[in-house]
C-alpha cells in the first residue's frame, strides 16, 4: 500500500510539472524577450535564453529547498517589470548594451540575497496575518486577471491588444483559436467525470492539439506552418551550445563593472525582491486556501532568494512562485515539492530535446486552460457573505480588493485589503462588550464560609461593592464602553473590584482612564481593586508590570492586587465585617453551647454532647485529612482557621475551594454519607476543635436518640443554608 501511495503520488507530481511547464515555459520566453528587447532586437534571442535558464534554475533549486508544495516558481510578470524599465533607463542613459546585460544579471544576483535576508529575518511570517476576506479577494482577483489575460487568446487575437479591444472588435478574432480554445475547456472540465488516471488539464491540452490538426488538415492547410503562425507557440530558438556560451560569457565580464553601477542597483533591487516575495508568499496563501495546507513562509523565502541566485548565475531571468503554472500544477495532480523539480527538469529538456514538438502547442489550448482554472479560483461560495448583516462588510472587503487587483494591481489590492481588514477588526472590537458579568457583593461571595450573623450583614451591605469580570481588548475603541459601565458605581460603591482574568489586551489609553477612576475613587475614600493581575497577554506585555509602569497601582493604598478573585472578594468581606471579625481573632476558644449550629440549644441539653467530644489543638499547617481518607470524623472550630484544597496536579498548594472560621464546623457532608474525603483539609492558624468521632456518633445514636437527631438536624440546616447562597451565586454569575 505505501509503495502504491508512493509512485500514486510521484505520478500526480510529474503529470503536474509537466502541465506546469507548458504553461510556464512559454510565458518565461515571452518575459525574457519582453525584457532583452529593451536593450535592442538583437537582444531578443538572449531574452528568450534567458527565460528558459530561469525557468530550469527556479524549477530546480526553489521546489527543493522551499516551504511549499506544488509551488511553482518560474520568471513572472513583477520581474518582467521591473528589469524592463531597468533596461529601459540604462539605456537612457546610454550605457553599452554589454554591461546592461551584466547589470541585470547582477540585478537578480542581488535581489535573491536581499529575498535570503528577508527569510532569515523571519518577514515571511507575516503572510499568516493576512485576513480570509483579503485571501478570497486576491484569490477572485487572480482568478479574474487571468481569465481577462487569456481571453484575447481564446479569441486568436494577438498584437497586444486589451481586452476590451478584443471583445469589441469581432474582425480580429480567428475563429479557429475559439474552436480549439472551447474543446480543450470542455473536455478539461468533463474529463473528471470519466477519469482520474489522467490529469484533466492533460486532455484538455491533448484535445486542443488534435482540435488544431483536425482544423489544419479539413480547412486551412496554411496552419501547418509552423513559421509566422500565431496560433501555436512556435520555435523557440536556441542550442545547447548557445546556452552554455551564456552562461560562461557572462561571468567572464562581470569583473568590468564598476563599483557605481553596482550601487545603483539597491533600489531596484529592494523594489524586485519585495515584490517578488510579495507575488510568491500570496500565491502560497492562494495555494493553502485551496488545498487546506499549511506553508513555510521564512522558509520559502530564503529557498527562493537561493533560487534567484541560482538563476542569475547561469545568466537566466528573476522569477517569484507563479500563480498560473501553479494552478495548473494543482490542477494537473502536483501534490509535493517534486512537482516543481518536475517542472525545472522538463523546462529544460522541452527546450533541448522536444522544441519542435512543443511549437505546435496551440495558444488557445493554453488559454483554455487558465480560463479554466481562472474561473476555479473564483471564491463563489463568499455570496454568502451578503445573507447577514453582520457579513455585509467583509464582503465589500472582498469586492474592493478584487476591483483593486483587477482595476490597478495585485500588490495594491493587498495593501487595501489589510488597510480594510484592520478597518474591521476595529469594529468587531467596538461592537463586542467587555463586561462579561457584573454582580454586587449581595451576589458573589468568596470562599471564606461565614457564619450565619456574618452572612447577613454581608447581603445587608452588598451594594458597597461591585465585581465587574472584564473580557476582550481594553484600548482606545473600548473606553467609552468602560468607562459608561464604572460610571454609576463612582458614586455609590466603596469597592470596585475588576477581574482581568479575560482580558486580551490593553492600552495606554485604557490604563489613563482607569486612573482617572482611580482618583475618583480616592475623593470618596473608596477602592480600585485587580484581580488576576500578574499574568502575560498573549501580545507578550504584562499587565502588572504596565500598571507599575503607569503607576496605577503603586501611588496609594486605595488600589488593591490580588492574584484571584476569590481572595479579592474575602478582602472586601473582611473589609465590611470590620471589627467584628478583629474581636474573634482575641477571642478565646468556643465552648459547644456557643457553637453557631447550637446557639438555639441550652447549655444543659448539650452535656451528653460535650461528653462525646475530643478537643483537639492542631498547630498552624497541620494537614487533618487528605483526599481519599475515610471520613469518620466531624470536625467544629473552636479557634482559628481550616482551608479545604482539593489537589490539582501542578499546583503545589492545590485548588482553593473553601476556608472555615471560629464557631463553623466542617466535614459534614462526608460525615453523614460515610463516604471517603474529597479533598483536603489544612489548619490555616494554630487551632483549637471539637472532633466528633464514628463510634462516639453510633453511641450517641443508640443511647440518645433525640440528642443525635438535633445534631444531625442541626448540621443540615447550615449546609441547606450554604447550598441556598451558593445556587443564588452560581445563578447570578450565569445572568
């Protein structure tokens, strides 16, 4: 089976490089002339050379050492650009066309360094950055460009004419090139539907040819001429011998250049490699937008400076990854890297070997081809977009970028697209809340179990406090929300605690305002608490340090940090209970009959009880069970403190659940069920119990039935009474 997977995949790759290379070879020839040209028509022929050399050297080392399968890399339409207006200036300026040659070899030596600095910086990553409405607009606009390009083509009008110069001008059409250009469409887009052995885009080509013979031979037998027929690509000139005098000739002059003409080349070199990078990288997005893949931006990178190095040395053209020839490439069945290598290779032995053959390719079977795939590329599927309005927008994102990159250029319709897409991030920002819940202290309680006094007069004074749970982005488009929902509570409340546990980012302008509150808070002699403070965003800032910085934290003891929320919230408790609880802690330790659970009992009803007890003093740190232990003991707090944990791996200390106080009990839950410890118990102070044992239970059960029942009953209305305040909690948090 993996043998199978294996050659499957090796034959998907050749019948990829192959079909990439008819679509990449001739455009290269076209680039190469359009560029030497400049210099003069003598020149066209080292243009076409050129070309093909760039075409083998991208096609070799590029796919080998790149990020990205199926990338095919060959000179491209930016390189034609901008060595032509390079060439163009020079000669301008009259320099001899000989180091005009060298100028633009060193042109491409240069910008496949800057492109290797660029992947070793790590300036690829950016690519990942790139919105998905930017993607499917550049990929529409693509999708558009290229049909628009192949279109006269199609049509057999050439000479350079528009589109619409094309479209409007019937006399210039050669019906031929319709007819062989609509077969090879038809049968690419049909060939699916009857085989897979064979790539579509390789029928649909094969079609186009006989299309044209069968033409030929029954109405015109002037298109078996191969010389001046505009509707094949015709000879493409050249010798091996010619190629290798290319590319030793041109080295053996390089030394003639001077140290200013060197120079001079920065700026066009920085402007190509930029380009060129942009051009591969979006073709790449493109690419793993229609395969569900993932590529090596950096990686890509610095495999195409290397691959534009290669290919300056042997005297060939600067090239990015293309989209059409990779279109096609995916289309055909190209599924690794291999298929670029395919690609390079075959470029070279069409030219070598089967020049000949390859001249009686039909321009409009290749048209055919990329209208085809044009169309593919079209994201259809974002019509959607306009069924909701919340969609709309990103919508007219994707249409501005495709009239951009069709109306202007590509790399433009980038720049717009991001410009837009940042545009709505904003918004998103502005129309999402960054209050996730707001409660009272009536409402949210901390872990500290209160006795029952205590508990009412921390409901009773709840709208001291307000816990605002902040979430989102806190900056600049977010302050008018947070300030419009601290602004009642300015006045009213003594505590206001934010929980900054959700918060994904924050501002300078977001830390100025909570100043501002801040000073407000202080005129009343009120507080500005933080919990969940001290972390890293996942922009890499701190928010504790910010603060610091800022000095909202550190300029007055009406700002409190708590590392929890929970702590943050007993604070505030202790806060309101006052002195209350600052007497119990000089208090001596509780006799049974002052126990909260037996306030309502009389002293002589409990001396049967008494009598069952054992105190017990347990110094500070003492654990008194852990999890898993058997619950037979019932434990009451004469003095001090017990913190309930329940062991989470990781945390050395465990997960704060519950903290009992003097004249609370305990373990009652486990106790009555008889089941095994859930958790475990630490003494948080030197403390002073009451500990009521199983056996000394059963006793009490046996010989005093009704005292047993009143102890029982007494142990279940306080955790009724817990439960009740902790199902009001859970259910104001939900709202």
């Amino acid at each position: 089976m993996t043998f199978k997977f294996k050659n499957d995949k090796l034959a998907g790759d050749f019948w990829g490089g192959l079909a990439a290379m008819l679509v990449a070879l001739p455009s290269a020839i076209a680039f190469g002339v359009t560029i030497y040209a400049s210099i003069g028509p003598a020149y066209a022929g080292l243009g076409a050379l050129a070309g093909i050399l760039g075409a083998t050297a991208l096609g070799l080392v590029a796919p080998a050492l790149g990020g990205t399968n199926r990338l095919i890399t060959a000179p491209c339409g930016p390189a034609a650009a901008v060595c032509s207006a390079f060439a163009i200036g020079l000669v301008q300026q009259q320099v001899e066309p000989v180091f005009i040659v060298l100028m633009l070899t060193a042109l491409g030596l240069l910008s496949g360094l800057i492109q290797l600095l660029l992947g070793f910086m790590g300036v690829g990553s950016l690519i990942k950055y790139i919105p998905y409405p930017v993607v499917s607009g550049y990929l529409s606009g693509v999708g558009l460009i290229i049909i628009g390009s192949q279109i006269p083509k199609f049509l057999g009008v050439f000479g350079g004419h528009s589109l619409w110069r094309a479209l409007i001008s019937p006399e210039l059409w050669q019906w031929e090139g319709a007819v062989i250009g609509a077969v090879t469409m038809a049968v690419m887009v049909g060939a699916p539907y009857v085989t897979r052995v064979v790539p579509a885009a390789i029928l649909g080509l094969l079609a186009g040819v006989l299309t044209y013979f069968a033409l030929a031979y029954s109405v015109d037998e002037t298109m078996l001429v191969v010389e001046g027929n505009k509707l094949i690509i015709g000879p493409l000139g050249g010798t091996a011998s010619s190629m290798l005098e290319a590319i030793t000739g041109r080295w053996r002059e390089i030394g003639d250049l001077k140290l200013s003409q060197i120079g001079s080349l920065f700026g066009p070199a920085i402007t190509l490699a930029v380009l060129l990078s942009i051009d591969t990288l979006k073709t790449a997005v493109v690419l793993d937008a229609l395969t569900r893949s993932r590529h090596d931006s950096n990686r890509e990178l610095v495999a195409q400076g290397l691959g534009n190095v290669a290919s300056a040395c042997v005297g060939g053209m600067p090239g990015a990854g293309q989209m059409g020839a990779t279109m096609v490439n995916l289309a055909s069945g190209g599924q690794t890297r291999a298929s670029g290598i395919f690609e390079g290779v075959l470029s070279l032995i069409a030219f070598l070997v089967l020049g000949a053959f390859i001249a009686w390719i039909p321009v409009a079977a290749l048209a055919g081809i990329l209208i085809v795939v044009g169309f593919r590329m079209i994201d259809r599927h974002s019509l959607h977009l306009l069924a909701s309005p919340w969609t709309v927008l990103d919508f007219v994102v994707i249409v501005v970028v495709v009239g951009v990159a069709v109306g202007y250029s590509l790399i433009a319709a980038s720049g717009v697209g991001i410009a837009l897409a940042m545009l709505l991030f904003i918004r998103e920002q502005l129309g999402s809340t960054i209050i996730r819940s707001k409660l009272d202290g009536s409402q949210r309680f901390s872990k500290r179990v209160r006795l029952g006094q205590e508990m009412e007069l921390l409901v009773k004074n709840g709208d001291q406090t307000a816990i605002l749970e902040l979430q989102g982005s806190l900056f600049f488009g977010t302050k008018d929300q947070l300030y419009s929902a601290l602004e009642p509570e300015l006045a009213k409340r003594t505590y206001i605690l934010l929980d900054m546990r959700r918060v994904q980012s924050v501002d300078v302008t977001a830390v100025h305002l909570l100043s501002q509150i801040r000073d407000s808070l202080i005129e009343r002699n009120a507080f500005l608490i933080f919990s969940n403070l001290a972390r890293t965003l996942p922009n890499g800032r701190n928010i504790a340090e910010l603060f610091d910085q800022m000095e909202l934290t550190t300029m007055t003891e009406h700002v409190k940090v708590f590392p929890n929320i929970d702590d943050a919230v007993e604070w505030i408790e202790d806060e309101i209970l006052g002195e209350h609880l600052k007497e119990a802690l000089d208090l001596p330790p509780l006799e049974v009959y002052e126990l909260d659970i037996f306030k309502n009992h009389k002293e002589d009803t409990l001396i049967t009880l008494m009598e069952c007890l054992e105190r017990r003093s347990v110094p500070a740190g003492t654990k008194l069970f852990s999890l898993g232990d058997v619950a037979d003991e019932l434990y009451l707090i004469r003095k001090g403190a017990v913190r309930i944990t329940l062991p989470v791996e990781g945390a050395a200390d465990g997960h704060h659940t519950l903290t009992y106080g003097r004249g609370d009990f305990f373990g009652g839950i486990a106790f009555i069920a008889g089941t095994s410890r859930f958790n475990d118990g630490t003494a948080v102070g030197d403390t002073e119990l009451f500990v009521l044992r199983r056996e000394q239970f059963e006793r009490l059960k046996e010989e005093h039935k009704r005292l047993a029942f009143q102890l029982l009953e007494a142990v279940a209305k306080v955790l009724a009474l817990r439960l009740r305040y902790s199902d009001k909690e859970l259910m104001a948090m939900q709202d």
